[in-house]
C-alpha cells in the first residue's frame, strides 16, 4: 500500500432554518477514505428520521468518487433522483498528482504493488508532450477497479473474487490537461474531461508514455455538470447532521418549486 496525497480542502454547514425542500440536489464534499455509496446511505437514513420525509425517499447519487479521492459529489434528493443523469452530463473538472515510478493494482494508493521502474531520466517536456497525445477524443480502457459492470456485477467485485476481467477501451473526451506543478515522481495536473473518463488510467497512460508507470497518489473533482468547488455552501461529507442537510438541499437555478410525489 503506498501513502495517499492530499491537498484539497472544502468546508461547509450551515444553521438557518428554512422549509423542508420537497426535492433537490445536495452538492456534497466528500472527504478522502469515505465511500460514496455510505455517504449517500448516511443522508439518507438521517432524512427518514425526520418526520416530513417518507421511509421510501429516494436518494442517489450521480457518479461514484473513488474511496481514495475528495472533492464534489451531487445527491439527488426525492424526484431529483431522475434528473441526475441530465443535470450532470457534460465536463467534469479533477485536479490530481500522478506519482512516477511504482504501479498498483488499482491504480491508487491504497491498492497492491505491481510494478516499479526507473522515472528520473523523464522531464517537463516529455510530459508535455504525452499530454498533447493524450487530449482530445482518445481510447481509453478502464481500471479494472471499478464500477463498471459485467454481467450486472461491478468488475472490481470480479476482480477481487479472482475472476480475469478484459475490459475493451472506449472513446473518451478530454478537453484540457494542464501541468501545474512538476516535482518528480510527483506531477500535480488539472483536468477537464467528459463522462466516462477514469483519472486513474490516464495516470496509467500517462506514466506508459513517459517510459515508466504510475499511480494516482491524489484525487480531487472540482467540478460535476453545474457545482463546482471551492463552494463555502457545499456540505462537508463529515457533517451530514439534519439542519445541516436540509439547509443545503437546493433546485437548480431557475426551477421551480416541486411538488412531485415521492
């Protein structure tokens, strides 16, 4: 296991008392070392305790953050639960730190070391040069740790049970990839990129590229369809107390209010 890197930092509760929203979008931080799926359970159970709500309510969320990563991730409250795909279709924003040199099975920190290779001989200019390879419409093929599903059943559940997984490369869109900061082994990139695209293979690629391998050691989305961080309104993923949630639930701009059932 290799340590993770983190750098991001994004805060929020607030106390004002409003009226219980009947539907909505909560744009959350999610803090690294949490899953996306309990953070979603969490808010969940602590808006059926409240009285206004049914024990049916729906709640989701509109695309995994991996274990290992912070940043933004969008709940959909109620009939906000349809609209998800919609609402966050469209470019989404990372910021991350490939580390050269070691590979892991997942791809992250917290996964098995597979590989190591030498990473001093490659310079700025290399890396620039891969990234102009790797933008634009490229094939990408997922981490076999992943949500992706075969069969109805998520590939990295597959994996774990020893099953051989050969996930086929697919087109994805990537519109920037900037290096902001060049310190070996570490690389520090800000990108914005379309639906479907994995950070953690394009630190795969990238390292590939370069004449050795890599790991994503930090990830952050900062961005997803029409939230964005840094956002001092977001909710922190460590406090999803119930004024705190019900103070942050909001439509889109321009919606109306919902009266759909649930």
């Amino acid at each position: 296991m290799v340590a993770a890197r983190r750098s991001c930092s994004m805060v929020a509760a607030r106390t004002s008392l409003r009226p219980v929203p009947t539907s909505g979008f909560l744009p959350i931080y999610k803090a690294p070392g949490t899953l996306s799926a309990d953070v979603c359970a969490r808010v969940k159970r602590t808006l059926r305790r409240h009285g206004d709500y049914p024990s049916k309510l729906k709640v989701g969320h509109g695309g995994t953050l991996d274990y290992f990563a912070e940043g933004l991730l969008v709940l959909g409250i109620g009939p906000a639960t349809k609209r998800l795909t919609s609402v966050l279709h469209g470019p989404k924003r990372y910021r991350c730190i490939a580390t050269l040199g070691t590979s892991t099975d997942t791809l992250d920190p917290h996964g098995k070391v597979v590989e190591t290779m030498p990473f001093e001989h490659v310079t700025k200019d290399a890396v620039q040069d891969a990234l102009t390879r790797l933008t634009g419409t490229v094939w990408q093929v997922p981490p076999q740790y992943s949500a992706l599903k075969i069969g109805g059943v998520r590939c990295s559940d597959r994996v774990r049970k020893g099953e051989a997984v050969d996930l086929p490369a697919r087109q994805v869109e990537v519109h920037r990839l900037e290096l902001v900061q060049f310190r070996l082994p570490d690389i520090h990139f800000d990108i914005r990129c379309g639906p479907g695209f994995y950070v953690r293979s394009f630190v795969r690629d990238l390292g590939a590229a370069v004449g050795s391998c890599a790991f994503t050691s930090h990830l952050c989305r900062m961005e997803c369809g029409p939230f964005a961080l840094p956002d001092p309104t977001v909710l922190n993923s460590n406090d999803v107390e119930l004024q705190a949630i019900l103070d942050s639930i909001r439509p889109l701009p321009g919606d109306a209010p919902c009266d759909t059932p649930w």
